[in-house]
C-alpha cells in the first residue's frame, strides 16, 4: 500500500513541475513577444513622423530631405550617394533627385 502513495506522490510532483514549467514558459514567451511589438510599433511610429516631417517641411528634393533627417539617429548609415535611401522600415526612392516614391522595407 506505502508503494502505490510514493508512485503517486512523484506523479503528481512530476505533473506539478511540467505544469509549472510549461506555464512560466508561456509568460516569459508572451512578454518577450510583446517588447519585440512595442519596438516594431515605435520604429513604425517614427517613420511616420519622419514621413511628415519631409512631406510638410521640404520641396521633397534630396537635399532637403538630407538637410532635414541630419538630426535622425540613423543618419549615419543613410547613403545620399545612391537612389534609395532606408530609414527604419521604409525606403525613400529617388529619381532625378527628387522624391519618386515610398515603399515598406518589410
């Protein structure tokens, strides 16, 4: 009879672990997910008002558009030197040096 309780007893401890494994898993998954998408939806933000800036400030030219994004934070790694030019998620395509078009990188 003792054998059958101890046989239950680790069962039931051993279900108990996995549950709790499995339910911690499933927390630091989901809050891991959701920091990656609020990173996404900030990055998608300022590109946004990136946008705005150059549509209501600008002649839409490559210059101005240089001028004005000379205080981003990924100045640096734009290439003015070439038609296309990435912010964070969207590239701004140009044609005889003046804005052609907008398109999502992904």
């Amino acid at each position: 009879m003792k054998n059958k309780w101890k046989i239950a007893f680790w069962i039931s401890l051993l279900l108990l672990v996995i549950t709790a494994a499995t339910g911690l898993y499933s927390v630091v998954d989901q809050a891991v997910t959701l920091t990656y998408m609020k990173e996404g939806y900030s990055d998608t933000e300022a590109d946004l008002e990136t946008l705005i800036q150059i549509i209501e400030q600008t002649d839409q030219s490559k210059q101005g558009i240089e001028i004005l994004l000379k205080d981003h934070r990924l100045f640096e790694y734009m290439d003015f030197k070439t038609d296309t030019v990435g912010l964070e998620r969207i590239l701004l395509i140009f044609s005889n040096d003046s804005l052609k078009s907008v398109e999502k990188q992904w």
